[in-house]
C-alpha cells in the first residue's frame, strides 16, 4: 500500500492507471476509520483495479463552532485498517495543498441541499460538494464509494455529478450498526456512556416509524409524530429534525407514504454531540 501526500503525485498516478486501463475506486473519508467505512473500501476493492482511500478532514464543511479541531484523528490506526482491507492507495492531502491562500472557488447544489442538514449547517454540504468535486479530479475515480447513513450528503453528491455529466459511478453502501442499533460513526467516540444510551433514540425512533409504516400507517404526519415522540425520551436528546422524505428529492412528504420511495430521517443533539441516522422505507 502507498500513501500519496501531494495533489500532483495523486492525479498524476492515478492519470497512469487509467491510462493503463484500470478502474479507479474511490472512498473518501474524513479518517478515524471504522467498520462502516471499511466495508466501503471493500465495495470498491470488488468492482475496482485500483482502490483509493482518501483521508482528509475538511474545513470547508465545518461551520463556525463546530468540531473541526476536535474532530478525531489516528492516521496510524487508519493506514493499518487500509492495508488489511487491500486499499492500493492512502491519499492524504493538505489543507494548504486542498485550499490555499486565496482560493475561491465553490460548488454548490441548491436543492437537495437545502433542507433537513442544510437548514442546520448552511454551508456544509458546499464544502461537501466542492472537496469532492476536487478528490473526483485528483483521482480520477470510475466509481466513488459514499455510505447510506450519509443519505443526504449522497444524493447532493449524485446530483452534482449528473448535473456536471462526471463519468463517475456512485455506490452507496448500508448503514453499519452496532449490535444495539447505534450506527456508526466517527464521532460516536464522543459520547460517555449515559449519552451513547440515549443516543440510541434515534435508531429506536427510526425502528417506531418504520414498525408503524410496517402495520399499515401511510400518514406521513402520523409517522413524523412517532419519530418525534421516542427522540424525546432521551433526557440529553435534542431533536434537529425528524421528518418522512422523498428518498430521491429529501423532500418533506405532503401526500401518503409510498413504500419503495421514501426515507425516515432523524438528527439530534446528544448534549454537545450532533448525530445524525435515517432508514429506508
């Protein structure tokens, strides 16, 4: 396995290896890998020649107060973990190299984006989009691998890749979970373990709306109530969002659920821990 620091060395290679006729894997991460992401490098090891991992935690989608600085890192636990899932390449660039002085160009997608996490961190998902976009160039990917806990995020990146004819093939794996529903996440690693037990309201919620859908319920209202009610529960709990969407547009539901179509979606303040959870219905 081979880590590339530099912008130019990553496009450079990863230019030769198409050149060479091999399929480029993509999975971009923000480090402090777990089995989640790992399952992602092994999508891509299976469709792919070649598998890029990148790692870079970036600033353009970290609003102000948010957790950039304290954002966990263990790039010595991260390049393990890529070598024995078979990643060929660790990418891992700089802030400065990512976003130097004076740099002033940005993607935004304006639809998808704009409610549940986007009305919460406006500017996340353009500094999603705009890294992306960037890691998309540099390593010159055949197929880009994205998680479905990220739901959101996946469709902005799908959209944006449509809409800029990229001939780039989003996968999307499912969502990993502990044993208890909690799925997972990098920032889980912040909770102590009476907030890592509430936190489970958001997959309990999840599991309540899905249980009513299951019996019958095609009230999107009626669903959104149910969703609401067990987040509350949760004595740290504060509740961002939770709402029955278009899996497609994640938009609000306005008319009765359709199974096949839509998506619970939740996301809650564990006291200062923001997480974030969603089942397909």
């Amino acid at each position: 396995m081979q880590t590339v620091r530099s912008v130019d060395e990553m496009q450079a290679a990863a230019l030769a290896f198409r050149g060479e006729g091999k399929t480029i894997g993509l999975v971009p991460t923000m480090g402090f890998l777990h089995e989640g992401h790992l399952r992602l490098i092994d999508m891509a090891r299976a469709d792919c020649d070649v598998v890029i991992v990148s790692i870079f935690v970036n600033p353009t989608q970290f609003g102000v107060g948010e957790d950039f600085d304290k954002y966990p890192r263990d790039l010595d636990k991260d390049l393990d973990l890529c070598e024995k899932r078979n990643a060929d390449i660790v990418f891992l660039p700089s802030i400065d190299d990512m976003f130097p002085a004076g740099y002033s160009t940005f993607v935004e997608e304006t639809q998808i984006a704009k409610g549940l996490c986007g009305l919460s961190r406006p500017l996340h998902f353009r500094g999603v989009t705009t890294v992306c976009l960037k890691l998309f160039a540099l390593c010159q990917p055949n197929v880009a691998v994205f998680g479905q806990k990220d739901a959101q995020q996946s469709k902005v990146i799908c959209q944006m890749v449509s809409n800029f004819h990229l001939p780039i093939e989003i996968k999307i794996g499912e969502t990993v979970r502990e044993t208890d529903g909690l799925a997972l996440s990098s920032r889980n690693v912040y909770l102590d373990e009476e907030q890592r037990s509430d936190a489970l309201s958001l997959h309990q919620a999840l599991q309540a709306g899905k249980n009513l859908v299951d019996e019958g319920t095609r009230n999107a209202d009626r669903v959104r109530a149910e969703l609401v009610h067990v987040l509350s529960k949760g004595r740290r709990v504060r509740v961002i969002y939770a709402d029955v969407v278009d899996r497609e547009t994640m938009e609000p539901l306005q008319s009765e659920i359709v199974p096949g179509s839509a998506l619970l979606v939740v996301a809650a303040w564990v006291d200062s821990v923001r997480l974030i959870d969603n089942h397909l219905l």
